[in-house]
C-alpha cells in the first residue's frame, strides 16, 4: 500500500541582532555603530553583536576582552533582558494573528505552522512577508524568515537570507537544498561533530546523503540516524505551542576562580534561591538534582541526584547540590556554580495534527 506523501506550511522567524538591534532602537546614537550587548571586563561575554560589529569578527558568547580586541571601538552596553521581554511579547501577538501554533525556541526566535491559518491565506511565503513587515512597522525591527515543509529546513533556510529577508524550500526543492549546504550548515552539527565528519570525507549535504544509515550509526551513534533522515527531508516534529520544560536551571559565573568547596556554599545557597523563584513562578517540581561545575580549565562537570520525591524548596535544593559539591574532590579552580532540577513534574500531552497538502 502506497503511503501518500503529506507536506506542512512551516514558517521559522528569526529576529536580525536581536538584542543589539533593540538597544540601537532605543538609542538611535547607537544606530550604524559596532555594539555587543554584555561585559568588556575579564569574565565578561558577548551576548549579541550588531551587523557591524560582526564585520569584525565579534560575535555571541566570544569573552569581551577578546571581542574588545577585535573591534577597538566596540561600544558594550548592559542587557537590558526585561526590555527584551516586553518587545519579545509584542512580537509574538503578532504571531498570534495567524495561528496558534507558534512554538517560541528564545526571546528572538519562534516556529509557525501555517497550514491551516487565521487569515485564510494558503501561501506562506506571502504570510512570512507580511508578519516580517508588521514587526517592522508595529515594533521597529527587521526579522528574517525560512519557509518549508518542516522545522529543521525552515530554521537552516531563516539564515539564507539574513539580515531582513527570507527564503522558501518548495517540497521539491528540499533535497537538492539540503545536498549543496555545507555540512556546518545544518542546524544541530557543531564544531565537533563538523570536524569529525571532515575527516570521513563529509563537506556538503551531498556527500552526507551518499553514506549508509549503517555507516553513520557505525561512526556518528544514535546521531547517525537522524543525520540520515534529515539530509534528505524527512523531519517530522511538530510545531509544539505549549513546550514542556525538561529542566529548570540557574547559574553564576564568578568574578574569580574559587579554590574551595567552602567558598562556594555561599554562592550556591544564592543560586538555589534563584532557582526557586524561578520554580515557583511556573508551579514546578522536580526530582532530580543536577550540580554543574565549570573549571578554570573551561572543563565541566555535572553531579546528579534523583530524590524519591519532588521539590522545589530552596533547603533541599541547597542541601541536595552541597552533597553533591562534597561528592568528589575538585580537580581545579571553578568559575561557575549552577543548579538544574529536571525529572519534572510537568506533563507532556499529545495532541493530533491534521496535515495537509498544499502550495506554497
């Protein structure tokens, strides 16, 4: 029995140097200016870069110093996350206008199924131009857009164009799309996995798509069989407006290293008041514990407990992530404490998505 082929309308929005374009909105001195949003001091990191700060080579999650280096008249400002927030909400009203299936990954970023929407347009390319240029005119930003048949497509297909402007995938376009992209192109291949594939002979789609599941399991893990399927389309999350968090998480990268578990316990008694806050604003519990540890070395570590019960409860989590602390001794200075509770006691429901084929 023949398996009809079903496609969806899957729009991915990417706002352009979000924060960064934010803050040369609300300073036009700023504007045409190479500004990164975050620290210039020592433990300082980059969390967003203007376009012209990028012609440098500045980009997110480089240090500052390195950054400042780059870019010698690199102005940083302060984020501002609670203004980022409010503009993040205004963006996604207008999401809203066209569908309820909007699935939001960040403050900046945000999955759409349009394949039956409220404005009754069948073509979303169209509906892509529309929403980018009503965050224009209602907010002031640029966004870009990929337009395709599923979320990993749409996401790598956002990027083609960027800043302010999109691309469409037709459904008979994705595999020959997918075979000419360099193979760090593809979302969720990182540094790592782009160096190793390199050395089995893997640059482009093309030369992914002429290995064997066999081959890629052989060598790549699990991973393999998602690399297979992806490089040639088939990619069948759906766009999920109700995301459930797996974990809930707070951190703090210190000023300097610390040496001893002792100094440490204060710090982690702050982040696990965090986290609580953070838990009870969601109505969250978990069960299990989890103490990352990053070192001067830039090493991490993770230390994990599973409780037979759940909580939220600033105490235990302190108590739980100070036995861990003591668990082993470390092998270096640290310079970042962080607590994670997963295990939650969220739950994840299923629902039935009809789909359906159509024209883009």
């Amino acid at each position: 029995m023949e398996t009809e082929v079903v496609y969806r309308k899957i729009i991915h929005v990417d706002m352009d140097a979000f924060y960064a374009s934010v803050e040369q909105m609300d300073n036009p001195e700023l504007k045409g200016k190479p500004l990164a949003v975050g620290g210039s001091e020592i433990r300082g990191v980059v969390s967003a870069a203007s376009y012209e700060a990028r012609k440098f080579g500045v980009r997110s999650a480089m240090s500052g110093v390195q950054a400042a280096k780059n870019c010698p008249d690199l102005i940083f400002v302060r984020p501002r996350f609670d203004r980022y927030k409010e503009i993040s909400k205004q963006i996604r009203k207008i999401f809203l206008d066209y569908t309820d299936l909007v699935e939001p990954l960040s403050l900046d970023e945000a999955y759409l199924d349009v394949t039956q929407n409220k404005k009754g347009n069948p073509s979303a390319t169209l509906i892509a131009q529309e929403i980018r240029q009503r965050i224009f005119n209602e907010v002031g930003l640029t966004a870009s857009a990929g337009i395709s048949v599923n979320k990993f497509v749409a996401k790598i297909a956002s990027d083609y164009n960027k800043p302010n402007g999109q691309k469409t995938v037709n459904p008979n376009e994705v595999e020959a799309f997918l075979e000419q992209l360099d193979i760090k192109k593809f979302y969720g291949i990182g540094k790592v996995t782009k160096e190793k594939m390199y050395q089995h002979g893997i640059f482009t789609g093309k030369d992914l798509k002429s290995k064997t599941k066999e081959y890629l399991e052989q060598h790549f893990g699990k991973s393999g069989g998602f690399y297979y399927n992806i490089v040639r389309g088939n990619h069948y999350s759906e766009v999920k407006p109700n995301r459930v968090s797996k974990s809930v998480a707070a951190e703090h990268t210190f000023n300097e290293n610390l040496t001893s578990e002792i100094f440490m316990l204060d710090k982690l008694e702050r982040i696990a008041s965090e986290l609580e806050n953070r838990l009870k604003r969601y109505n969250i519990s978990g069960k299990t514990v989890t103490l990352k540890i990053k070192y001067s070395d830039f090493t991490t570590q993770t230390r994990s407990k599973t409780l037979p019960y759940f909580i939220a409860d600033k105490g235990l989590l302190f108590e739980t992530a100070k036995e861990l602390l003591y668990q082993e001794r470390m092998k270096e200075s640290v310079r970042l404490l962080g607590i994670s509770l997963n295990n939650l006691n969220t739950e994840v429901k299923k629902t039935v998505v009809v789909q359906l084929r159509f024209e883009f």
